[in-house]
C-alpha cells in the first residue's frame, strides 16, 4: 500500500493517550514506567489478539473460547520451564534464553495442535451459524479449563522470571523492568512478521483476500479452507506464546487467566476492527496503556476505563478503526 | 474431444427453501462464444455460480471436457482452468490492482513471475489497470473496477471463461476493446460463456444464444437466426433488437 | 379460561403438556411429597432460574438478541435486596425499597445498553455486554463497603419469612409450617406469575413484532415498525424480570455474593438450560430449568459414587472428581447444541406433527 | 398538486453516481412504470424515496412534505408502501401471521400498531379478518398457516404483493412483482395491480421489464438510465423513442444522447413538475 493515503489517524492515537494522561501522572519518570509497562502489556495482548482477529475476519468465526489457549502455553511453560532448573536460575540472559525460548516454541507448538483439534471437532461444524459458534467455543473452553484443572490441578502456579530476566533498567531515573522491554521486543517481532507475511507473501495476500471475499478467492482456485486452518492453528499458537508472556507478566498463572484475558481480547477486537492486524495492535496498545494508567490513577476503575475507550472508539468508528472494505 | 465443452442436462438448484433453476439443458460448444440471454430472476445469474459449484445442483449433471463436475469444489474446478468474473466482480478492494492480478495468477509467486507479453496485452486492452496499478483496487469506478475484474479472469491462458455482465457500467470505446479481446482469445481457442443484458452487444459477439426464463433454457440456438427472427426476439425478451 | 391464561399459546404436544403439568405439580408441592432441605432448595432454584430463563430467552428465543450482560441484572436484583435489608434491617420495608431501587437501577442500564446496540453490528454488541458483565463483577467485589466484597453480605429476611417463625406448632400433613415454606411459596407464586406475564408478552401484537425483528429486522423496519423502541423495550423488559429473579435468589439464601448471583458459570448455565430447554419459547424455559437443576445437583453426587468406584485408576478418578462437574457441563452442552438444537420443546412439537 | 415528487434527488457510492439529480412528479391515481436497463439505479431510486438509503442531495416530498429526514418506519406510515425486488420476508413464520404483522402496522385498532403487551394477539379478530381478505386477494387463501420458508418462489413473490397491499398505503412501490413467476401465477397479480389502479386514489410506481405488461398498464413511462432520467412521457412514443432503444440495446449512440445519460435532445425531456390535474 502506497503511504500516501494510509489512514494514519488511528495511529496517532496511541500516542495522544500517551501524552494526555501526562499530566495527571506528576513525575516524569512514573510516567515512562506506566507507559512502558503499558506498552508491553499491550504488546502481550496483541500477540494473542492477532491471531483471533484473523479467525474473525477471514472466515467470520466467533471463537470465545480463544483464552482456552493463553492458559495451555502458560502451563507448559511451567512444565518446561521446571525442568529446566539451571538455566532458569542462572543470571545470564542467554542462559534465560535457552530455556525461555524452548517453552515459548513448546508453548506455541502445543497451543497450535490443540487448536488444530479445536478447529476440526469444535468450530468446523458450526460454520455459518454465529450463535452456535459463541455457544460451542465456550463449551470447547469450559472443556480446555476443567483439562488442564485435571492435568496441572485446579490451583494458581508460580511463574517466576528467569534471574537475568528480572530487575529494571535506569532510563534517567525511571525505573524500567527488563522483561518488560523484552516484552515490547517481542511483540514488535511478531508485528513484523505477521506484517511481512500479510503483505509480501501470497498466503498473506490470500488471507487479505479471503477476509473480504472467500468466494472469489476460491473462484481463483484456491482452497480457503486449508488456509483458514492455517490461521487458526497459527492464532493457537500465537495465544500460547502470549499465555507464555502473560504469565511470565503476571509471574503467576491460574486455569482461569483466559476467561480474564479473554474480555480484554474481545475489547481489543472491537477497537481494532476485525480482520485488521495493524488494528489490533494499535487496539491492544491502547487497552495496555489505559490499564496501566487507570491501575495507578484509579485502581478500581481499571476494567471499566477500557470500556469507556472502546464505547468511545465505536462513537467516532462503529466498524472499529480499520473496518475492512467488507 | 466432443463438439460441447461444457454442457448442463436438467440441473436444478435450491437455494435455502428457494428453488430457482428448475431443469436447466445447456451447451456450450468448444472454442464458440455463447450468449446466456433473459430477464432479471430468470436464473441466469444462478446458473454460473452453479457451474462453478458455488451452489450445489440439487439435481442434474454439469460436465467439462467430458468430466463430472457437478459436485467438484469450486477451487477444483477453477483448477481446471476455468475462469469466472461474478455479477459483483469480486474484486478485493483493499488490495492494489498488481495484487489482484497477481491472486489470479495462479503459476505467479511474485509480480515478476507474471507473463509480461500478455501483460502488455492487458495494458493495451484496459488502459486503467496500468494507470492504477499500485492503487487500492477499491478506490476505482464502477468501469475500471469492471476492466480489472476481465483482466483478472484472462491473465493466464484458460479454457473456458464465465462472465457475468461484462459490459456493465463500460463506456463504448472501452466495449470495443473487451470485444477484439474475445474475438482474440476465441480464435485461440478459448471458450466463453457469457450472461448479457445488452443485446447489440449480444448480437455483435455472440455465436451461439440460449435465453432463460423461470429457471429454465426457453431458446437455443446460433445467434444468427436469433438476431434475424424478430417475432421470436420479442416473445422471448419483450423487446425487438 | 385456560385460553386466557396461557394467552392461547398451549404446548402444542401431548407429551410436552403432560411434563408442564408434572413439573407444576412437582414444585407446588415439593414440600409435602420431598422430604429433606436439599429438595426444597433445589426446587426453589428451579423456580428462580425458571424467571431467569425465560427472560433471558424473551431476549434470545424472541427478539433474537444475544446479549450477556444478563446475569448483571440478575446481581443487581440480588444485590438490591441484600444491601437493602443489611442497612435497613429486616422487613418487608427494606425487601420493597431494595426491589425498587434494583429495577429503576436495571432500566436505566438496560436502557442504555438496549440503545448503544444500535450503534455496533450485532458480533461486536454481544462482545461488548461479555465485557459490561466481567466489569461489573469487578466493581462488585471491589466496593466492598457497599457490597460487602468477595465474601459478600449475609442478612435476614421479614420475620415472617425467617426459619424460626411458625404458624402453627403442629405439622400439618408432616411438613412444619415455619417461615422457610411461606418463603417458598412465595418464591412459587411469584414464579408462576412472572412466566405467566412473559407467556402473555410473547404472544401480544408487541411479541409478534419482536419475532418479526428477530426473523428480518429490515423488513419489520420497512413495514412500518420503530424497531429500535422494540428491541430496547425488549432489552429492558427481559432485564426487569431477571432483576425480579435476582431478588427471589437473595430471599431465599439470606445471603448475596459476587460469585452466587454474578459469576459467569450462572451465564453458561442459563445458555445451557436455553439451549436444552428449546429457544423462541417460554415452555422452554420451563423444562430446561427443571432438568437442568436437577441434573446438576445430582450429577455431583453421581460423579462422587463414580469416582470413588473408580479410585483404582487415578486420572479416571480425577476426571470423574466431583470438582470436575463443569467438564461434564461443557461436554453435555457441546453436544446438545449440535445434536439437540431445537431442544426439548422444538423436538417433541416436531414429533407431533410427524407422528 | 402531485401527490409524490423528487427533487433532483443524487446518491453517489465512492466515486460513482448511482442516482443523478432525477427530478420527477407522480400525480394521484397514476401507474408510472420505470424502465432502464440493469443497474440504471431504479431499486437504488426505490430505496432512496422509501428511505432505505439516505441521498447524497435533493428531497422526496409526499403531499408537499419534505421526507428526506423520515426514517423508513415512518415514511411507511405516512402512507408509502414498498415491495422488494428480491423477495425478504419473515421465513419462520406462518403466512398468514406475515401479512397480520403488515395489517398491525398501518391499520389503527386497540392493537396500538403493535405497540400493545397485554391483549392476546389472536383475540384481534378485526387483524385477522383483514389479513384473510387480502390472502384470498392473491390467491394464497389455502396457504395461510405454512411457513413462509417453505413456499414456492413464485408464492413468495405473491406474499410480497400481498404485504404490500396490506400496508394499505397511498403510494404503491412495485419493483418487479411477476419476476420468476409462471405463467398462471403472474396475471393473478397483474390484474390486482389494475384493479388497484382504476380506483383511481392510489398513485402506483412500477419497475417492470416486460414491455407489454408496461404497455398495458402504465398511464406514462419514465426511463433510467445510468442513474439518470433520460426519458419521461407516454407510453407509446417511450417506447418507440431512440432513447429507450439505445438505453435498452446499447447501441452506440447515433443521434448525440452521450452515453453518460445527460438530458436527451429530442422533444421527451423530463415534464416539469406539472400544475394541473390530469
């Protein structure tokens, strides 16, 4: 797409949030503290919300049972993560990473061939049909929780940072915490990525595509549906890697932490416009911020501030920020 | 190798409680155009989504090049090079015109990988589509987005292609190009079907004719006999060419 | 007569009749036929979610409007009585301000939210209720000092409701005539009218225009109908009678918490027993709530025999632990939304006008 | 003083002009038919006087109202009634309970147009009574308690009449009503539309591909072309013109009408707005 008319006021808005809470905030340095931990919160979320949004938009399924799969990637994380004892416990990042990085890919690899079992018994059935869908994908998550209740038991597990992972950073005298820039790092990955396969690769070409008209792409003799399978194994995997990242963010996990992240997804969702992932990013930014401003400016009010943002949002564009040519 | 290409023995098809084709015969001989004719609902429209299995036939049989295709997936059945511009011209308007074109080509992993003498074809034919080729394809009219929506369905050779209206919303000048671009694509052998509201532009290019009322083929024959018969013009379509 | 009552809409199925009858009679006489407390509690869960249900499904079945945002007024209903009663203490004076307060509470945000649906497509609407919902469980568990928090608000109901108060000391027909069965009673009366009342707004000319809203909203729209002072009157009715539910919940458990009236496990199981039940019809409601009550009161029992029996196989016995009843849930409601989709009612009518 | 009228009435999608400034009078008691060819923008015209689109310019004026800011609901109610070209009904539900719901609408009774929650829907003998009347009016008496997803095409298209109708409004909106119907169905409901026409009070606008249906009963003929009204007059000269001729076959165009649809040279531009009676 040439940048000329590239719809860059959804952009700005992730900024503008950023610099009208300033002054609410009082000192600079907790400012760049919330915000980073805003930015990275939000990154978490986007890389679960991107694949969702895919699932939504390409083949107009309403998966509401997406969280079952951020708890899995957390939970084998743990697993992994615990047997891999010296690593985790050593102070040097790259000895960190050889065990993070192998829980995220397990995490991820997992995640994905549950959702590949997701998509075969629990939403291929249902195609078509959206108040079927919403029902069964909540009972495909009722399933996926009480599963993992049964295999790593009903209660909370610790999850903690890997020893070079934890600490801040000094950026002028606000105190930055490591896994959170590791977090923004991510996320900006994954963003990159996604982005280059949508718009470089004909796969990603043919999900734009698909998004807008599944029939004449198939007319172009090409079979949408293996591609949508494609998309929502990568989603699975994608909400494992983020379940992995959440709990990590959390340093704890419970069988329920997907139903919780699930609400903020959905937000992200609404925000972004569906089947948009530049929207969802922008979406999930903007939910990470608020959250992590209202945590500190009003506590109680952190959920309901998120709401308020989308309400918003729907007033000035009811299709989302990026509604797609549909 | 039979005379017909593609011939439909009383399909019939349902559409929710709908039935709307009740019996359709229809032949579409081999490197001929033919014209599919009728009124608004007579079923024309229904008919080539039901060729390209977009709707099942609840009854009948479709086949191409001797093959039962009547219940083959409509990606399958584009793989047998059949070509297919829809009613809405299906085209992807948030993609640029070079990534339309670019899902059509189906041998294509990259622009480069694009014919380019038949490219230049295309440019020559529908000048819009060079002019806009890095542009979003829904920022186009209605006539542009039409040409670009032909020049999908003719970037790689193809056997057979179906197209429904394709002179909707063109301006003249632009009609007298698609037409030399049938007349070239028939003499090298492809075979086009094509539904048509505009009869002159029926009459002009058209070899052989079926007209549809009701779901069913009411009249086939060469176009010739049609264009001279006036009486059985009018019964058919309330209106002398 | 009976014309007038059920609003000349019968069940339309001899069997469908003859288990509405059971189940009347079941819970109008629980007390004398069940011994024991735990049948009148489950009876008198069966009565509130029964007005839950069927409001929730004057919303789903009818107007075809997902939204679940519902059990947000059921809290408010429970919540009003609750908090009514511990400030002001016990008494029919605090029982009527608590109700009234809930249901102007519930208009105003059914309202609300009845209008913002006109603003979004129908997917994003039900997202966002998800997320009205999961917000106001928050707000309740943190607004402790109103709300009482995460352990909620224990309090006590108008004397004449509370265990200690008798009629009479002798039993009559062996059951105590003491507060908890005028309690019942009262929960059984107010039930039978409320679904009566729904049973008569479903089949007035203003339910007909909600099922031709749910069958082509363009259409009733072009025919001349204001769809959106249907769809929100709707909203706004179906909120009112599940806040009346609410309240009957608190009355009977004397006790209200963020997780008793507001937890999202009281959503699936409405969905479920809508699903089980039969949508777009009020006797839906009926049967489902009744099975499913029953079901998932003794399927915990059920699941502790099993797991017992099969403590030999440790994950068998952990899959069969009576914790793990939700699985079961999720599996039962998995396949009854696919091989059972028109439910109890939709099968046995479809069972008449074949047999 | 016309009972309907649009006043230069534009709608544009992006950067194509569906409808283009069409300016036009229908007098009480006529049949005016509309003709163009596919996509010349007629049911886009449809949708814009009954308010299913909103214009980019110009009004729709009703007894000299300005309906522009009316939303369908109400337009419907102040007395102008539409049928679809592609049939959408209330599939779910019975026949008869379809027109009963059309009938409830307009009609004024203790029914309150619907908006009534506490009097049984079946004890409204006067809704009934009506809706059996017009059934029986278009021959689908024997239907009446079937599912409307269940019927026939050409049944559907007779319900859409028959909802039409029931709506009793003063201005008939029909977007070809005998599409897809069979040769006994459709006389059923051409005769309908002409008894409705020599009561002379209704003011009927038909969209109608058939020529002859067109000659038999319109009293003028308007043609849409492009978006634009190329050509407004009686029928006989209408039909015959160059206009309809090149707007219908495409024929490149010989006598100067540019084929973007500005307004005609020969002697059958639009009528103003006309003063008098018929």
């Amino acid at each position: 797409m040439n940048a000329l008319d590239f719809d860059w006021k959804p952009m700005a808005l992730v900024p503008v949030l950023a610099l009208l809470v300033l002054p609410f905030i009082g000192s600079p340095s907790t400012w760049v503290t919330l915000t980073v931990a805003g930015l990275a919160m939000g990154m978490i979320i986007f890389i679960i919300a991107s694949g969702l949004t895919l699932v939504f938009g390409l083949m107009d399924v309403l998966n509401f049972g997406h969280g079952v799969f951020i708890a899995l990637g957390a939970f084998v994380a743990t697993s992994v993560l615990g047997s891999m004892g010296d690593y985790t416990s050593s102070e040097s990042l790259w000895q960190n990473l050889l065990a993070v990085f192998p829980a995220m890919v397990i995490a991820m690899l997992v995640a994905g061939a549950v959702g590949l079992a997701f998509e075969r018994y629990i939403v291929r059935p249902v195609y078509g049909n959206h108040l079927k869908q919403i029902l069964i994908t909540m009972g495909g998550m009722i399933i996926g929780e009480e599963m993992i209740k049964v295999i790593w038991g009903p209660q909370q597990i610790a999850l903690p940072l890997p020893a070079g992972m934890r600490g801040s950073l000094l950026l002028g005298d606000a105190a930055v915490e490591k896994y959170r820039v590791i977090a923004v790092v991510v996320g900006l990955l994954v963003f990159a990525i996604l982005l280059w396969v949508l718009t470089r690769t004909k796969a990603g070409l043919l999900i734009r595509a698909g998004v807008q008209d599944r029939e004449m792409v198939e007319s172009l003799g090409y079979r949408i549906k293996v591609l949508f399978i494609g998309v929502f194994v990568a989603g699975s995997a994608l909400a494992g890697l983020g379940g992995v990242m959440w709990g990590l963010y959390q340093q704890s996990i419970t069988p329920q932490m997907g139903a919780q992240v699930n609400v903020l997804i959905f937000i992200v969702l609404i925000i972004g416009g569906l089947g948009s992932t530049t929207g969802a990013l922008i979406g999930a930014l903007l939910v990470g911020l608020m959250a992590n401003y209202t945590g500190f400016l009003v506590p109680k009010a952190a959920l309901f501030s998120n709401i308020a943002l989308m309400m918003a949002i729907l007033l000035w564009r009811p299709q989302g920020v990026y509604a797609l040519g549909k | 190798m039979t005379a017909d290409l593609l011939t439909l023995r009383g399909v019939h098809t349902h559409i929710g409680a709908y039935h709307i084709l009740h019996g359709v015969d229809l032949s579409v001989p081999r490197g001929q155009l033919t014209m599919l004719l009728g009124r608004n609902g007579a079923g024309k429209t229904t008919t080539l989504r039901t060729i390209m299995g977009l709707w099942h036939a609840s009854k009948g049989s479709i086949s191409f090049d001797g093959r039962d295709i009547t219940a083959t997936p409509t990606p399958r059945i584009a793989g047998l090079n059949i070509a297919y511009v829809p009613e809405n011209m299906g085209i992807f308007a948030d993609l640029t015109v070079k990534e339309n074109m670019l899902l059509a080509a189906r041998q294509a992993k990259h622009a480069g990988q694009i014919d380019d003498e038949r490219l230049k074809w295309i440019f020559s034919l529908f000048p819009a589509v060079e002019k806009f080729w890095n542009h979003p394809a829904g920022k186009l009219s209605g006539g542009q987005k039409q040409m670009l929506a032909v020049s999908r369905a003719i970037i790689e050779p193809r056997e057979l292609l179906i197209i429904d209206e394709p002179s909707k919303g063109l301006a003249p000048v632009i009609i007298n190009n698609m037409i030399d671009a049938f007349a070239q694509l028939k003499a090298s052998g492809v075979t086009i079907l094509l539904v048509e509201q505009n009869i002159n532009f029926a009459k002009r290019l058209g070899d052989t004719v079926a007209v549809m009322d009701n779901g069913v083929v009411v009249h086939a024959g060469s176009m010739q006999a049609l264009a001279e018969d006036e009486e059985t013009q009018h019964s058919l379509l309330g209106l002398a060419i | 007569m009976l014309k007038r009552i059920l609003s000349n809409d019968f069940p339309r199925s001899r069997v469908l009749a003859v288990i509405l009858v059971a189940l009347l009679l079941a819970l109008a006489f629980t007390p004398f036929v069940f011994s024991g407390v735990k049948a009148l509690n489950v009876a008198a869960k069966v009565l509130i979610f029964l007005v839950l249900v069927a409001s929730f499904d004057l919303l789903l079945g009818y107007t075809g409007i997902v939204s679940f945002a519902h059990t947000m007024f059921f809290g408010i209903g429970a919540y009003g009585i609750a908090i009514a009663s511990a400030r002001m203490g016990p008494g029919w004076d605090a029982v009527i301000a608590g109700l009234l307060a809930s249901l102007a509470l519930s208009f105003v945000l059914a309202l609300l939210v009845g209008l913002f649906s006109l603003r979004v497509r129908a997917i994003f609407f039900s997202m966002i209720t998800l997320a009205v919902a999961a917000a106001f469980q928050t707000l309740a568990s943190q607004l402790s000092d109103i709300t009482g928090g995460e352990d909620g608000l224990t309090f006590k109901v108008p004397q004449v409701l509370s265990p200690g108060f008798r009629i009479s000391e002798t039993p009559w027909l062996g059951v105590h005539l003491d507060g908890r069965l005028i309690c019942y009673y009262l929960l059984f009366f107010t039930a039978l009218a409320a679904v009566l009342a729904m049973l008569r707004i479903v089949n007035s000319p203003f339910g007909r225009v909600l099922q031709a809203i749910r069958e082509n909203e363009f259409r009733a729209e072009a025919i001349g109908y204001r769809v959106v002072v249907y769809r929100t009157t709707s909203s706004i009715l179906s909120a009112l009678f599940a806040t009346l539910a609410g309240a009957m919940l608190a009355i009977w458990l004397r006790y209200n918490g963020p997780d008793t009236s507001l937890s999202f496990e009281i959503m699936l199981d409405v969905l479920l027993i809508v699903v089980i039940g039969g949508m777009g019809t009020i006797y839906g409601a009926a049967i489902g709530s009744g099975i499913f009550v029953v079901a998932q009161s003794y399927l915990q029992d059920l699941l502790k025999l099993a797991s017992d029996a099969t403590s030999a196989l440790p994950w068998l016995s952990a899959l069969l632990s009576p914790d793990r009843w939700l699985l079961w849930l999720g599996l039962l409601f998995v396949l009854s939304v696919y091989h059972f989709p028109t439910g109890v009612v939709g099968r046995l009518r479809a069972a008449r006008h074949s047999a | 003083m016309s009972l309907l009228a649009t006043q230069d009435l534009t709608v544009r999608f992006g950067g194509h002009v569906a409808v283009n400034a069409v300016t036009c009078a229908f007098e009480a008691g006529t049949l005016t038919a509309i003709v163009g060819p596919n996509g010349a923008g007629k049911t886009t015209y449809f949708n814009l006087i009954s308010g299913q689109l909103k214009a980019s310019a110009g009004q729709v004026m009703l007894d000299g109202h300005d309906l522009s800011r009316l939303s369908p609901s109400k337009r419907t109610r102040a007395g102008l009634g539409r049928a679809f070209q592609l049939t959408n009904l209330f599939p779910r539900l019975t026949v008869l309970e379809n027109i009963r719901l059309a009938v409830q609408a307009t009609r004024p009774g203790r029914h309150r147009h619907g908006l009534n929650l506490w009097s049984i829907w079946s004890d409204h003998r006067e809704l009934t009574a009506r809706a059996d009347e017009i059934l029986v009016a278009v021959a689908l008496g024997e239907k009446e308690n079937e599912l409307v997803a269940n019927l026939p095409h050409g049944d559907q298209r007779k319900l859409e009449v028959a909802l039409l109708m029931a709506l009793e409004p003063r201005v008939f909106m029909f977007d070809e009503p005998t599409a897809g119907m069979n040769a006994v169905e459709a006389p059923v409901i051409l005769n309908l539309i002409r008894k409705l026409k020599e009561d002379r009070t209704k003011t009927i606008l038909l969209v109608e591909h058939k020529m002859d249906v067109v000659r038999e009963l319109a009293d003028r003929i308007i043609v849409l072309h492009n978006g634009a009204l190329v050509a407004d007059g009686e029928p006989a000269d209408v039909i015959a013109s160059p206009i309809v001729q090149e707007a219908y076959l495409g024929i490149s165009p010989r006598d100067g009408t540019a084929q973007d649809g500005s307004a005609p040279s020969s002697g059958l531009a639009p009528r103003a707005a006309r003063s008098e009676a018929p």
